[in-house]
C-alpha cells in the first residue's frame, strides 16, 4: 500500500519559515525591511483595519493568534455577501418604492468591505512574503537549510503523496531537485508548461514530463493564481514563481496559461486564510481536496510531521475523520509527529484515539 506524507507549517521551520503562531509577527518584519511599496501598503491596510475596529472584536483582531484574527475578514465577507444579495432581492421586489442607495453607500457596507479589502491586503501580502522566501531557497544556501527534507522524500516510492497546509514550495522543491516532481502535473492540476524565450514562440517547446510523486497542497500556493475570466482555473506565475523553480537542464520554464507581465489577475493569489471560515468552494482547490481523500484512503500509512490539528481546520478534520475507523480496525498506522507541542498530542489523541504513534521531536530530528 502506499505511503502518505502530510507536511504543517511546523515540517518547514526548521528550513527558516514561521510556524503559524509567528506568521503575523514574522510578517511584520518582513515588511519592516522590505523595498516594496506594495507591501507596506498592503500591511498599512490590515493594520488600520486591525485597530480601528471596537470591542469585542478589537480584541479579537489583536489576538496574536492568525486564526483568530483572520477569522473576521472572512466573516466580513461572507456578511457583506449575503447583505448585497438580500438588497438586491428586495430592490427587485420593491422597484421603485425602495431606496438601494441607503445600503449601498450606508456606514454598515463601508464596514464590512473594509473587511474584505483587509483580506485582500493579507492575501497579496502572504504571496509576497512567502514568495520572497521561496527566492532565497533557490540558492545554496537554501538548499542546505532543507537538507532534512532531501533525507525524508529520498524514502518515498512512486505513487506515493505530498499532503501539505503549507504555501511555501519546500516539499516540490526537494522533489524536483530528486527528479521525481515536476509541475505539469505534480500539484494535481494540468499545467501547460513550455520552456525557451517568451519573445520567441518559434523556439518554445512543451514540457510532458509527469511527476511520480504529487505534491497536493490544500490551502493554495504561493505563485498559484486564479483566472477570473470565462477560462477560469489556476495559473502559475513566472516571475519570482517559475523563475525559482527550474528543473536541471533548463533555462526558464513557464506556465503558457498565465498572462504576460502587467497583465492578468496578479492581484488574486490563490491563499487560503488559516482561519475558522475556510473558503474552499473553487473547482480546481476541490479536486486537489478529493485527490488528498483518496490517497489518505487508499494509505497503509500515514506520517504527519509539523501539523498541530489546531481547530480551525475544520475541513482538514473532516478530510482525516475516516482515518480514525481504519486506524481502529488495523488497516492502517498513523505517526503524528509534534515537536513539543504537548496540547497538540492532546488533540491527535483525542482525534484519533490510543492506536496513534506519538513522536516528541522535531521535523528534523525526525528525518534525521
């Protein structure tokens, strides 16, 4: 049977990257020390948004717990979603008599898009922040901070699966550097890739190699971006994406979806919000969930390295429930491992029951 690997943010740490606890104060910094104007804006925004807001909720928003805080920009939106539908319908049923502008121009909207545009700022942010990061670890240096991870997937077999929460690109990283990972179909999504100049069409060619191990990341991507377009879908970007992340033996790569420089939805980065209102209703984020269902199904066993099951990830508890039932009945072992996260041990046990291997190490002391 085969092997599942599920990677949390605690499976990257070790390599340099926040756990989620530190991820608004890492952040921080980042933008502290950045050239970009963007990002400042961006962090200027979420910031404003966090402090100007009343009890009980500035409490909430000033959590430094992210899936507290971000919590709120989705309950926002999904407010300001079912506000703008519900007056729409009563402007149809009343027609004239009614007065649309109140609403559409009234604090309580104003409120409630500040929100989403809070969310909006994280999102391009996030990207940015973990982009960054991705750019530093195509160099050496990166390479020898991810050398626990070489000694880890150098054990996995042809079938087996990626399961990662995580927006960094360690894990596809270190399997492409192994040859067994490429992104025309390592995501679990088709990609279009073709290599050679952008300026000379005449000199691409189409890349078909397949991977042998997917990488299937539930919560979106760095460099993943959505197509808002009739075409829909994801794209990945080639600049500071693609450009990072070449395979041995070529030059560029580039994803033949996604739009020219300065154009497209560059603004629409495919990240989803660590909080307790995940958003998942997107076709090519669902298969991705239904993939990771049949390999966790299909496992003789299954190591999650770095994930605390924290209670926000109400759909990944449900994409692990049945996990429980064939650990019971002996079809498959589980070892969780956890660091010494002691509330986590907690939780899986509770989860999962007695059956579950608990390991108290880290990422890398567990890979060796």
């Amino acid at each position: 049977m085969k092997t599942v690997l599920f990677l949390g943010a605690g499976a990257s740490a070790d390599a340099g990257y926040p756990v989620t606890a530190h991820l608004l104060r890492e952040m921080e910094k980042h933008v502290s020390d950045t050239p970009f104007h963007q990002d400042r804006k961006d962090w200027e925004l979420f910031k404003e948004f966090r402090e100007s807001t009343n009890e009980p909720l500035s409490t909430i928003l000033r959590s430094s717990n992210p899936e507290l805080v971000l919590t709120i920009p989705d309950l926002l939106e999904a407010a300001l979603n079912d506000g703008d539908a519900e007056n729409w319908r009563q402007a149809v049923q009343n027609g004239d008599q009614g007065n649309p502008e109140e609403y559409w121009t009234g604090p309580r909207r104003e409120q409630l898009a500040q929100g989403v545009l809070a969310k909006r700022a994280f999102q391009r942010l996030a990207d940015n922040f973990f982009s960054h990061k991705h750019c530093y670890d195509s160099q050496d240096s990166g390479r020898n901070r991810r050398c626990y991870l070489e000694k880890a997937f150098a054990s996995l077999k042809k079938g087996d699966t990626v399961i990662t929460t995580n927006w960094d690109t360690l894990a596809e990283r270190v399997l492409l550097d192994q040859g067994r990972w490429f992104p025309t179909d390592g995501y679990g999504f088709k990609v279009l890739i073709v290599s050679g100049p952008e300026w000379d069409p005449g000199r691409q060619r189409r890349l078909n190699r397949s991977s042998q191990i997917k990488v299937l990341k539930l919560h979106g991507s760095t460099g993943w971006f959505r197509n808002e377009g009739e075409s829909g879908g994801f794209y990945l970007r080639s600049p500071s994406y693609l450009q990072y992340l070449v395979p041995p033996g070529h030059a560029e790569i580039r994803d033949a979806q996604s739009p020219p420089p300065g154009h497209g939805d560059d603004l629409n980065p495919v990240v989803v919000f660590p909080s307790y209102l995940k958003q998942l209703d997107d076709e090519v984020l669902q298969s991705i969930w239904d993939r990771a269902a049949k390999a966790l199904y299909s496992s003789g066993h299954i190591t999650f390295v770095g994930y605390s099951l924290p209670l926000a990830d109400v759909a990944v508890r449900a994409l692990l429930n049945p996990i429980r039932k064939r650990l019971s009945e002996g079809k498959c072992s589980v070892t969780v491992v956890i660091g010494t996260d002691a509330q986590a041990e907690t939780r899986w046990k509770a989860f999962l029951g007695s059956e579950v291997e608990v390991v108290k190490k880290t990422a890398k002391e567990f890979f060796g």
